[in-house]
C-alpha cells in the first residue's frame, strides 16, 4: 500500500544520507501525482506491475552502436579483449593501429564520426519492421557514454560524433509515437580493462576516469583468453571490490538519462550484482517514481525477483510461463554491433522465435549493429523490411496478444535458459503455436505447410475464446479455408498460394 510523503522521507533520513536528494526528489515529484510511490526498497519496488502497454507491444529494436563499431572486428567486446595477448582482437590491434600505448581504446572516438546519422530515418525503418519501442545501447561496458552527459566527460556529445545520440533518438522515438527504451552496460567497466603491458594507456592517470583500470592479475591465463568466447569464465570480479565513487557513478548515470530523456523502458545487462543493493534499490525507486508505466529488465539475480522483469538473453522458455518476460537476441549470430564480415540471420529465423516467445508470454527484442559512420548495412535493412512486411499481414495475431491455455505443438525441442536460441535446430510447419486476442483464437504455423495443416492438440471439445468454432480463414489470402474434425484434431485444407513461405496464421473464430 502507497506511503505518505512524510512517512517516505522519514524512512529515507534513518538511512544513508547519500542517497537522500536523488530518491527524495522522485517522491516529491511523485507525489504532485497519482501513481505510487516507491521506496528504495525491495519489498516496496516488488509492488511494481508490468504495464499493459508492454505486454501489448512484444516486439522491440536497439542497437549497440560506440567506439568498437570503428574497429568492426570480433564483436563489442573488442575494448576488453584488444588489450590481453594471446587474443586475435590484441594481434588485430597491434597490426593495424599500432602499440597499446601509442594507440589506445579511447583513440578510436576520432575515427567514430556517425556523419550519416539520420535518427528519423532510422526510427522509421525500426517502425516499419514493426518494432513498438525502439531505442539505443546508453552506454555498453566501455565506459563511453552515448549521451551528453554532464557526469562522465567520455561521451558522444563531446568527442565522436559530437551529437547526443539518446538526445536525438528520443526525439525522433516520441515523434513517431514509440515508446523509448535505453540499456545500460556500464557496471562491466569495473574490470573490464586489464593488461599485463604495464605501458598501455589504460593506466595512465589522466585516463583513470574512463578506464577505471585493474591491474592485471596472471588468471585466467592468456591461453584461456584465445580460447574462450567472451564472458566464458569468471575475468569479471576483480579485487576490490567496486568504490563508493564508482558505485555513485553508476547509479547516478542512469539516473541522469532518466531526468533528461525519460525512457519508458531501462535494461540492464548481467553482473548488476557488482554493484551494491543500495544504489540498485536507489536508482530503481527513481525511475519508478517517474512513472507507473515504466518498465525495468534485468538479468540473472541483478535484483530482487518482483522487482522488475526478467530477460533471458538469447534464450527461449520450454513452456509458457505465467509472468511477463522478455528475450533480447541479434541480427548477426556472431556480434551485437556491426563487424566487417557479419553473418547475419534470416528474417524467417527471427520470426520464428518471435512467434515463440509470444506464445509463451514474452517479448522479443532484436538488437543491430549500425556502421561507425551511421548507415545500417543493405543486409539488416533488407531482413527488417521482411519482418515488418510478415507482421503487417499478421501482427493481430502477435500484438495484443495472451497466451493461450497451452503454447502450441510441434517436434522441435527447446531447452530453457540463456544462449539456447543459437543452438536450437530451425522450426519446421510441424510447428506449431497459438495466441488469442479478443474472441479469436490464431494458429501460427511455422514454415510453409502442404495441402493440410493437422492441430492434434485442438480437439471438437477444446474450449475456445469465442465459443465453438464457426469460421477458420488465412491471414493475407482472400481465399475461403475449410476445415474438419478429425477422431486426430483438427485439419484446416490450405490454398494453393500462401501469403509466407516463413510462417501462416490461420485465425479461428
């Protein structure tokens, strides 16, 4: 139940007195509202509920875009790897940058010009593939902020571009009647920058604040380094521990995007952890404050379970769960920015997991990789225009959409967890899934079936939204679809032309 003002900041001045202007700020400006207010703490930011506007939306668009899109080698870990021999990203540096002190990390921000940047343009291809929010990496683990951000002088509006790349693409995103979304990396750069070359610019003291620079501790070895793919081992949790002033940094760089742009939806990347509960529960009571139809993600344990919504990276669920829950997955199977040899999924791959993740009560948030000078390769382009083309014929069966008593049917098995979706074989039209909306009841097959479409799990008893089924008809085709009970389900007769070859929907009602 919502507190009183006063009894709010007497809760507040028992604690810690740091954290008392930023958190008490929110509950006075949420206090001239009618929204709750929330506490920074977790029984309080628990009383939290997913909006409807998101549970509506399913489908959103970011972009890793910074620094390591100039050197478009390996993926956006190439700030950590470039400085640790042994690693191909290291030798890439060295042959064709130079020596790690000559030529560092932060040296690429003059070669990172964004001079095609065109926001508006970019807000309308995400809109067209039919993304419902859209917005960028604020800033990743390199410490480089892609924001004119008054706290941290490493960022896009003072260097690089020399524009505030948030700034403009939330201008952009309310412009076209989106909802905005921004993701943070950032408690990564404790530790992130290592190097046993005691010479490299990372432990140059001028440097200290957009490094923040460990030394460099002999496990894992180099060898583990070539090895391993990033995050394979447990580099991330040097000693000490993250500083208060780091812990501040952190939490008040959130806060700052959320002041000046008001983002409709923050997530965060693993290791939040890193980070002490204090300022996780102060920053997430401040955007909470600014707004009942706010919508916070989170990895792993990084908060209380409540508090915000879980996202699965790259992952899928094997059965429907009963909460809201988002994936966030790439374009390219090999990076999350743009790299110089991408290998990038089809758009009927992409569609394929959206469809699975609605029927089981997500959302799915494709992530791409725009190039240093601001276009976005004919390749992503091309496969965005393809979903967005599949969901203008078909999004009633996606957007809007609940889940319905049972997923759906089909032979392709998924395992649960983070990282499965790589590794799960492609859906076949032996696939099946379901959603409702309303009164209607969607059959989403996933592929280009034959002359039948056989539901076994639809039987003539099966309960439907609408009461028993009077008419069967395929999204996109004018042609009439028939349909029979069979002592197997039910088998819905298909016309000779299908509007996919990727994936049919047949609504029943």
């Amino acid at each position: 139940m919502p507190i009183s003002r006063r009894s709010a900041l007497k809760m507040l001045a028992a604690g810690s007195a740091a954290s008392l202007p930023p958190v008490a700020m929110a509950i006075d400006a949420a206090a001239q509202s009618s929204h709750k207010t929330y506490l920074p703490q977790w029984d309080s930011l628990q009383q939290h509920t997913t909006p409807e506007w998101y549970r509506n939306a399913k489908f959103g668009i970011y972009f890793h875009w910074g620094l390591y899109s100039v050197p478009a080698f390996g993926n956006e870990w190439y700030p950590h790897w470039m400085y640790l021999p042994g690693r191909p990203e290291y030798e890439h540096h060295l042959a064709t940058y130079g020596s790690l002190d000559k030529f560092g990390y932060k040296d690429f921000a003059a070669a990172f010009t964004a001079e095609h940047f065109d926001p508006d343009a970019w807000v309308t291809l995400f809109k067209d593939a039919g993304a419902r929010y859209v917005g960028p990496v604020a800033e990743h683990a390199d410490g480089f902020s892609m924001w004119d951000s008054r706290i941290n002088r490493w960022n896009a509006a003072k260097m690089g571009p020399k524009r505030d790349i948030v700034g403009l693409m939330e201008r952009a995103v309310r412009k076209q009647g989106l909802k905005f979304y921004t993701s943070f990396h950032h408690q990564w750069l404790w530790g992130w920058y290592t190097s046993p070359q005691a010479d490299a610019d990372i432990y140059k003291p001028e440097l200290a604040d957009l490094y923040w620079a460990q030394k460099f501790t002999p496990s894992p070895t180099p060898k583990d380094y070539a090895e391993n793919a990033p995050g394979a081992f447990n580099f991330a949790h040097p000693e000490p521990p993250p500083t208060q002033r780091f812990c501040e940094i952190w939490r008040d760089k959130v806060n700052e995007v959320v002041d000046r742009y008001h983002p409709d939806i923050i997530y965060f990347d693993n290791r939040v952890q890193t980070i002490p509960e204090m300022y996780r529960q102060q920053m997430m009571a401040h955007f909470y404050n600014c707004g009942d139809d706010r919508v916070l993600t989170y990895k792993d344990k990084d908060f209380a379970v409540g508090s915000g919504l879980i996202d699965i990276e790259a992952g899928q669920l094997t059965d429907k769960a009963a909460y809201a829950w988002q994936t966030d997955d790439v374009l390219d199977w090999d990076s999350w920015c743009y790299i110089s040899k991408p290998n990038y999924k089809s758009a009927g791959r992409i569609l394929h997991q959206l469809i699975d993740v609605v029927s089981k009560n997500g959302n799915l948030l494709l992530d791409v990789g725009p190039r240093a000078d601001g276009t976005i390769p004919d390749e992503t382009q091309l496969r965005l225009r393809q979903i967005g083309a599949w969901l203008r014929t078909n999004g009633e069966a996606i957007y809007d959409s609940r889940p319905a008593e049972h997923f759906g049917e089909g032979p392709t098995q998924i395992k649960a967890g983070s990282y499965v979706a790589d590794h799960i074989h492609d859906f076949t039209a032996q696939d099946i899934r379901f959603t409702t909306r309303g009164k209607a009841f969607y059959v989403l097959v996933m592929g280009a079936p034959g002359s039948e479409v056989k539901v076994a799990s639809l039987k003539r008893d099966t309960p439907l939204p609408g009461g028993p089924l009077r008419k069967a008809e395929l999204l996109g085709s004018k042609e009439p679809l028939k349909w029979e009970w069979t002592p197997d389900g039910l088998t819905l007769h298909m016309p000779e032309t299908r509007p996919s070859d990727d994936a049919v929907v047949i609504k029943l009602t």
